[in-house]
C-alpha cells in the first residue's frame, strides 16, 4: 500500500469560494427540458408540468444558479418565442442539435422553476444569428420594472415584478466553426465590446460574461482571449472556459484529466492579466468556468448525430452519457481543481443537469435517478463552503506521456467559519492500489478534540460499474473508517477513488 501524506495549510488560504461555483447548464438539448425537467403528464408532475422528483434532487444537488438557454441553441434562438400565451408560440427547427422547438417551456416557466428548486438565471443572449438590439431588447424585457412596450409586455405575460437577471453570457462558443454566426477573435470581440458596452448603459452593475475558448486543444487559444479581451476588457467582468473529459482508452491519462483544466484556468487567467496590464486596468477579469463535465464527445460524433433535413424530431434522446464510478472520481478531481482556483474562478457551470450528459437522469412517466457523478458534486456543494485552503500533499507518482509525472493523490480542502467545518476532498489515482492517507491537522491547534470526524468514499470493485433506471442505487456514497493518530487522520482509500473528509463541532 503507497501512503500519502496531506498537511491542511490555513496559512495559505485561497481566496473565497463563490457560491456560483456550484452552478450548472440547462440548454434545449435532446430530453433535458422536455421528459426532463419538464413532463406534464407525469404523474408526480405539479401544476406547471414540471417533475416534482426532479425538483426535489436538484435541490439536492444543490446548484446555485443555472445557465440558460444554451450552449449552442442560443445561437439561433429568438427570445420572442418562448414568451407570451403557450399556444401562439411558434415551433422552430433547431439548426445546432438538428431537433424541432416547441417554445413549450419558456422564460416565464424556467424562471419559475428556478424560484421552486432555490437557484439563480443565468441568461445567455444570442450573438450568433442577432446582435446588440435583440440583447437590449431582452434585457429591457427581463429587467425594467414598468413604463416601456417590452415591460408592460412582461407583465401582461404574468410577470409583474422583473426578473432581475444579475449574470448575461454573451454568446457561446463563438470561437467554434460549428457555431451559428462564428466569428473571429477580432469581430467578436467588437460586437461584445459594443453590446456590453450597451447593456450597462442600461444597468452598470450587470455581470458579464465574454467568450472566451471553447477548448485549450482549439487552435485559436490564447490568442483569442488576449484579442477579445483588449476590445472587451473594460465592459465585461468575466472570460469563459469550456472542457469536457472523456475516456479515450488509458484510463490513467483519463485520471489526471484535472492537471489538464489546471492548465486552462491558469492559461486563460494569465492572458486575462496581460491584457490588464497592457491597458493598466485596475479591473481583474474572473473566469466563469461555464461549461464542464465529463462527455464521450466521441460517441456522439459517430453515432448520435441525427442527420436528413426532413428530419427534425422533439426531444430526442441526445447525449445521455452513462457515467462510471471512474467518470465519477474524475469528476470530483475536477470540483477539487475548480476550488484550488477559487480566487479567480468565481462562476461554473456544470453541464448538464438532466438527462443530457447529466448528473440526473430520468425515465417518461417513470423515475428519476441519481448518476455516480451526482455524490461529489452534492457533497462538495453542500460542505465546501468559505474559504478555499491549499493542502500540500507528498505522494507518489505515475508517468503519463502529455502532463510526465502525475501526483497519485489530489487534494484541496474548505473552511466554513459560520459553521466551523473544515471540508476536505480527494482523489487517489491509483488504478490497484490503494492508498493511506495520513492527513495533518496539527494547524487546528487542539480544536481536532471533540469534533465530529466523518468521510465518505465513492469507490467499487468494478471501477465500471454504473446506476441506471434497472439498478439506480448500484452506486452511492459509503462511510469511510476514519483512525485518529495524535494530530493526524487516516483513512485507508481504495484505488479509483473520490473522498469527503469533514470536520464537525
């Protein structure tokens, strides 16, 4: 057995963890609004049509603010139709999953889905097929409580008080080819700059997120950030990253997809702090980490994909990834990489939330279950709060060809001061072995006598094994023995492993 020893640094403190950290991504896509969050008739459907066991394990979850509509979708979406009497929305094809629209489920019904499961919109504005004008048209419609056409419409709609929309992505994507109206790093950056530049005109305390790349593998990276960034620094408050994870067949590499999203966030941060200093700004652009997950893109691409312009059905079953104990365990490798960055990654959206590439899934008129990659996510969310704390971690090591030598354990941990919990989180890598954490707490100075020492570990002997509408409760968290040696804790991990070690009065 390899031992891995963990020393909690309070003396280094990360920065605040932003409760937007725990958000996540709800695009018209395939089965996640339609059979999804919504399915009227359902029989555990409320008065809205919206799945009250779906609700109930958002909740759960614990996701604090959503993005919404989209990911590509909003490239081609017109706000217009998803908002006035259900009946004379239009339908609409949907270039980008090659699905129809209803407009069944629109601003209104989202937004008061959000108010039922506790989370905040996200709203994207579309810079892909429209501009500047549609983006203020939309904002005056969410956001201005009486006295112009577009908010007496609003209220005429049902929505008498606005919905006060904090957080506007603009755009998606478009740095990527298969974006409707892509564009470069040049004009993309003008139309950002000039439709930010707008919207807070309307209201200077808005937050904005630009574009930024849609990967570290396009071939545009860097350059795209520093060039959007030098039009668009002063007006927006964000830069953007996205990156899915998938198994392409080596399972170690698989494992340390988190040095990879480290990388990332510290590329895209640098450029952002160039551009800073080249205009000797005293604003800091923050990452909004809008788009992450593990997803088998390469399934999709080869299998997926509907194809026939006479073809357009509603609600297909698009991107239903199943996710494995090890999707899991790297899943949680990425919230830990997310909260080492916690002073500059401030928003993130994991995408998604159901059925699509999701941590819920859900079956028609049947029922909703949790995926493996739901426990981290659930269980950070509701423990990793406050402040972000670096942990030193002295382990062995794998050789990996891109990233050379990988650390066999990761680790980070949290401090709630208002509820004198310390959290701590951790992935052992190792695909045989496992390993003993010998965890020093010797900085809580005594405050270890009395506390309340639990952890929890998500692991199985088959690091495949998966939870589906068959076997929904195949894998769940387990307690994990905890031994108390002085001033240290140690926990005996299993190989292929994600870990929760909490610290309770």
């Amino acid at each position: 057995m390899t031992i891995a020893h963990l020393t909690l640094r309070t003396d280094k403190p990360i920065g605040a963890i932003s409760p937007r950290l725990y958000g996540s991504f709800v695009e018209h896509l395939g089965r996640s609004v339609y059979d999804g969050i919504y399915e009227p008739s359902h029989p555990l459907a409320d008065e809205n049509g919206f799945r009250k066991d779906v609700m109930e394990l958002v909740r759960e979850l614990g996701v604090s603010a959503i993005r919404y509509p989209g990911g590509n979708f909003v490239s081609g979406y017109r706000w217009e139709d998803s908002v006035g009497p259900r009946e004379s929305r239009p339908r609409r094809i949907d270039l980008a999953w090659h699905s129809t629209e209803t407009n069944e489920v629109g601003l209104h019904e989202f937004a008061a889905w959000l108010d039922a499961v506790g989370s905040e919109l996200m709203l994207a504005v579309n810079l892909g097929t429209r501009g500047t004008l549609e983006a203020l048209q939309l904002l005056e419609y969410a956001n201005l409580r009486t006295g112009s056409t577009l908010a007496e419409q609003r209220i005429a709609n049902g929505r008498t008080e606005p919905f006060g929309v904090r957080m506007w992505c603009l755009g998606n994507e478009m740095d990527g080819p298969w974006q409707l109206g892509h564009r470069s790093a040049d004009d993309y950056g003008k139309l950002a700059a000039q439709t930010a530049s707008a919207m807070k005109q309307f209201d200077p305390d808005l937050e904005l997120v630009a574009c930024g790349s849609s990967s570290s593998s396009m071939p545009t990276f860097g350059e795209w950030e520093r060039v959007v960034l030098t039009h668009a620094y002063d007006s927006v408050d964000y830069i953007s990253c996205h990156a899915y994870y998938e198994d392409l067949g080596d399972r170690a590499a698989f494992l340390a997809s988190g040095l990879d999203m480290d990388h990332f966030i510290r590329s895209v941060t640098a450029a952002a702090d160039e551009v800073k200093a080249s205009l000797g700004s005293d604003k800091t652009v923050d990452v909004s980490f809008d788009e992450w997950n593990i997803w088998y893109n390469t399934r999709f691409e080869n299998v997926d994909k509907i194809r026939g312009n006479q073809n357009w059905p509603q609600a297909p079953r698009l991107l239903e990834d199943v996710y494995t104990v090890t999707d899991a365990v790297v899943f949680g490798s990425l919230l830990i990489t997310l909260l080492r960055h916690a002073d500059r990654v401030t928003s993130a959206s994991l995408a998604q939330l159901v059925n699509v590439i999701a941590p819920i899934m859900t079956e028609p008129g049947g029922p909703a279950w949790r995926q493996t990659t739901f426990f981290p996510f659930a269980a950070t969310s509701a423990h990793a709060r406050g402040t972000a704390i670096e942990v030193d971690v002295r382990c062995g090591t794998y050789p990996d060809a891109r990233f050379g030598e990988v650390p066999l354990v990761d680790a980070v941990a949290a401090h709630d001061d208002a509820a004198g919990r310390y959290a701590l989180y951790a992935v052992n890598r190792s695909l045989e072995e496992p390993t003993e954490l010998r965890i020093d707490l010797s900085v809580l100075d005594g405050r270890l006598d009395g506390a309340r020492v639990t952890a929890h570990v998500l692991a199985d002997d088959d690091p495949l094994a998966v939870n589906t509408l068959a076997q929904p409760e195949r894998v769940v968290l387990r307690d994990l023995e905890v031994a108390r040696e002085g001033s240290a804790l140690v926990l005996t991990v299993p190989p292929i492993a994600w870990v929760e070690l909490l610290v309770e009065p």
